[in-house]
C-alpha cells in the first residue's frame, strides 16, 4: 500500500515499497539513481496494489518517466528476483 502524499511521493520510495512486497531486488546505475533521486509520484488516493499485479504496476509508472525494468537473474522456480532499473533511450 503506497499512501497519496501532497507533494508526491519519492520514486525511491514506491521503488523500496513494490521491492520489498514482490521479494525482489531492484539495482541501478549512477545516472538511474540520479533521476530516481529527483521523482516523485503523484497519487489522488492510496494505491493497494495486488501481489500479482505489483509488478504490471510499477512498470507502468516507471514508464511515464521513461524508465524500464530489465531482469537480470531468477531464482530456482523461474521467478524475477532481481531487476536493473535503466532509463529508456528516447527515439525522437
């Protein structure tokens, strides 16, 4: 559950909340945590995000920053555990 914050709340911190819920790992470069430093996400409510879901959603707010998850290893059952954070090359 990620509460709605006034003034937004840090990516880095909705980054930590989806980890932490999912049991992953989320990685990035220097110039990645840089901008993750600067975000914050706006909410018009509090966000209760299911658990197989957790992933879906934050690919799609990521995305509005132009930042994407790669995975990067799984763990014995097949499942993500680990994901690089990059941002995305802008085409135009």
């Amino acid at each position: 559950m990620i509460h709605a914050r006034a003034d937004g709340v840090p990516l880095a911190e909705v980054l930590d909340t989806v980890a932490a819920a999912l049991g992953c790992e989320i990685v990035m470069n220097d110039a990645s945590a840089d901008a993750v430093r600067e975000l914050r996400v706006e909410f018009i409510a509090t966000q209760h995000i299911p658990a197989d879901r957790g992933f879906d959603w934050l690919q799609a707010v990521l995305s509005y920053y132009s930042l994407v998850l790669i995975p990067l290893g799984d763990d014995e059952n097949g499942a993500w555990r680990r994901w690089h954070l990059v941002q995305r090359a802008d085409p135009l």
